[in-house]
C-alpha cells in the first residue's frame, strides 16, 4: 500500500544532501587557521640572518693575521681584547675591534653611504642615542647594502631606513654575553 507516493513499507528516512556551503565553510576555517600559522611562525622568527658561530679568539693588534670572517660585517670570530666604546663614531670601527663589542653583547648599527647621507645618518643615531651601552653607530664603507645590523651570529643588512626593523634587532640581541663559560 502507498501513501501520498511513499512506499507502505519503507521504514527507512530519506538520506540528507550536506548542503555545499558546509564545505566552504570548512574550507574557509582551513585556509584561515594555516594563515594565522605561517604569520606567528614568520613573526615569531628571531631577527637577521644566523651565521656560524666564528669563536671568541682574541688577537693582540690589528696587524695579526686572522682567518676571514664569514660575514661582512663580522658577525664572530677573532677580535681585539678590549672593546670600542658605546655610542655614536663618525669614524668607520676596524673588524676586529667591533667583535669584541659584539661577543659583549653589544649590536652595531652601520651605514654606507656613498654620497653623503645626513638624514640616514640622523635617523640611525637618533634610536642608537637612546641606548647608553650595547649599541654602536659607525659608518662601513663599501658595504653591499646601506645598512646592516650586526649581534653575535646574526646580521640584518637592507637599504631603506625602518626604524621598527631596527628596534626589533636591538630588543632581540642587546645585551646577549658571548663569553665562553
């Protein structure tokens, strides 16, 4: 017997379509949960380029020969036993002085300016003017990029002043001892 074009004895419900936009839905929260991923895991990321750690050597003069630093500036390796002092030079620091800055927990701020640059070089000194110890301003001639930023294995260079980039470096490395313990 039939009712209204249902079999009389059909006890079974009819299966549900899952209606498409479920799956655009989901999809959707898929997509967004792996964007917020890879965001924290860019953000998260410490600053600047990891180098090989190049040793704490220390070296008696400048004349010493040593083994070429793997980075340009020098991020580690052999250096003078006492260190530049902190603040702002208008005088480029030679190699060797400014890893033993670095292996103090020191960053360096420097800048390459072919043509004179006296608003770069304002801005720059401008934050490293806020620090009293652990960061220096230095010019480096014939640097690849007009400005790097230097801790111990690590180093950030581009050519557009940003100002939150060079924060962020400081924040990260400023103050990190590097002495073998």
């Amino acid at each position: 017997m039939e009712t209204r074009g249902k079999p009389a004895n059909s006890s079974a419900a009819p299966a549900r379509r899952r209606s498409p936009w479920l799956w655009v839905v989901v999809a959707a929260l898929a997509a967004a949960a792996a964007g917020a991923w890879t965001y924290a895991t860019m953000t998260n990321r410490p600053p600047g380029t990891l180098f090989s750690d190049q040793g704490n050597l220390h070296v008696q003069t400048l004349k010493e020969p040593i083994t070429p630093y793997n980075s340009d500036p020098p991020t580690s390796g052999p250096h003078l036993p006492y260190i530049a002092p902190w603040g702002i030079h208008t005088e480029p620091i030679p190699r060797q002085l400014q890893v033993h800055n670095l292996e103090d927990g020191g960053v360096m701020v420097q800048y390459n300016c072919p043509e004179p640059c006296p608003d770069l070089v304002a801005k720059l000194a401008a934050i490293v003017s806020g620090y009293d110890q652990q960061v220096i301003l230095a010019p480096y001639p014939g640097m690849k990029t007009r400005i790097a930023l230097t801790a111990w294995a690590r180093m950030d260079a581009f050519n557009d002043f940003d100002e939150s980039r060079i924060r962020r470096f400081i924040s990260a490395y400023r103050g990190i001892d590097h002495h073998p313990r």
